[in-house]
C-alpha cells in the first residue's frame, strides 16, 4: 500500500505520546500534522482536510468529543480515538457521535497501525462504493441518493420513509458498525424505552424486502447487542 498519499491529523496534547505516535506513523511514510488542543485540531483539519483523525480525549481546552460533534455535521472523515479512559461508557459515548474505532492507553505499536490501515480501508471502500453520480452499489442493490430510489438486480423495492432512512444512513457509512442508540439518534432524533424494538421491527421489514433469503446478509449484518453494519464486501 502506498502509505504517503495519505494525511493523518494527530490531535494529541501529551508530547511524549505524541512524538512517539508521529515517529510511528512517519516510519510508515504517513503524512503527519499535530495539534495539541481541540481548538487547534479543528484549525488544522480545516485547513488540511486529512483523511484520518487520531484523537486523544483529554484535551486542555475542550472534551475531544467536541471534536468529534464538531466534523459530523459535515464530513465523514474516519476519527480513531487514542485515550486513557478505558469503561464502556466512554467507548460507546464516543463511538455513538461518529468514532469509528477506539483503542486505549497504553497500546501497542502494531495494534495502532493495524486500526489505522483498517479506519483507512474502511473509508476508500466506503468512498469506492458511492458511485459518481449520487449512487450507491454493492452487489446487486443499488441505492439512487437523488431519487430516493431503491433496487435490486433492477427490480424496485417500494420501502417507507423509515426504512429508507435507515438504508440510506448504514449505506452513507459502509463498513462501520452503527450502534442501536447511533442509529435511533440520526432516524427518530430521540431515544425511549421502546426504541430498540422499533429499529429492529422496521430492520426486519428492510431486510425482508431486499430479499428474504440468506444472500441479505450480503447487504446489511447484524452485530448482535451492538447495531447493525452495511456490508463493504461482495463475498
């Protein structure tokens, strides 16, 4: 893989971590910039645009969750977060506004890289599957975003707003896990007692009417107790 073509944005405020990181990453010929403070990573990516964000939490000016609020009202860039909090909570608190994988303090060297390569992998094939003229494709279903058009091996699939909306947000982040809670937040804005059974009726519904036979796993898989993933493979 030619590492150089891509641009890695650190937003790290300790310093010895974060030379240690930009040694890591330069060593595999990465583009590195560094920011030492939210407000400077934001600077940064703005200006940079890079194509993945390794953040550390425990920032000086701000919760690096407000990083991550930040760029998800408009980009898509993968965010990797490197932090020493280490309960579920915080894991999940982080990957519900759009992380895409978390990895804790202290880490290993090849175990950051491999996150990096597969945040990285995720994305391109994430990007390779939106067709140029606002379509997405995998397999035989394919996704008209202009349109609200949806088909499968040519034949239209008559789907309500609701599963539209659920199709439409899982093909939008091809390859990552949505969890229950993310999900529910982008489709209905509110989270209640009821809402996980409400996503897993209209999900049947989905799944139902894109083919109601086991090639649908090809389409969108189920991570059982944590949300739902649209496929980034045609195996």
């Amino acid at each position: 893989m030619d590492h150089n073509r891509y641009k890695v944005l650190l937003i790290e405020d300790e310093s010895n971590i974060r030379n240690f990181v930009k040694t890591i990453l330069h060593a595999k010929d990465y583009q590195v910039i560094l920011a030492d403070s939210c407000q400077q990573g934001i600077l940064m990516y703005n200006s940079h645009l890079p194509d993945l964000v390794i953040l550390d939490l425990g920032l000086p000016d701000r919760d690096g969750l407000e990083f991550i609020r930040h760029i998800r009202k408009t980009d898509v860039t993968p965010v990797l977060v490197l932090s020493a909090r280490t309960t579920e909570e915080d894991k999940i608190k982080a990957l519900d506004l759009g992380a895409n994988d978390y990895v804790t303090k202290p880490f290993g060297t090849g175990e950051l890289l491999a996150r990096v390569r597969a945040a990285l992998r995720s994305c391109q094939i994430s990007r390779d599957a939106a067709l140029p003229d606002g379509k997405f494709q995998l397999l035989d279903l394919t996704i008209d975003y202009n349109r609200r058009l949806v088909t499968v091996g040519g034949n239209e699939v008559n789907l309500t707003p609701t599963e539209y909306n659920i199709l439409d947000y899982l093909s939008q982040n091809s390859g990552k896990v949505l969890t229950y809670s993310a999900i529910i937040k982008q489709i209905w804005g509110f989270d209640d007692a009821g809402s996980v059974k409400k996503l897993q009726v209209n999900m049947a519904n989905l799944r139902k009417k894109l083919g109601a036979k086991p090639g649908a796993e090809n389409y969108i898989v189920n991570e059982l107790g944590v949300g739902y993933r649209m496929n980034d493979t045609s195996a």
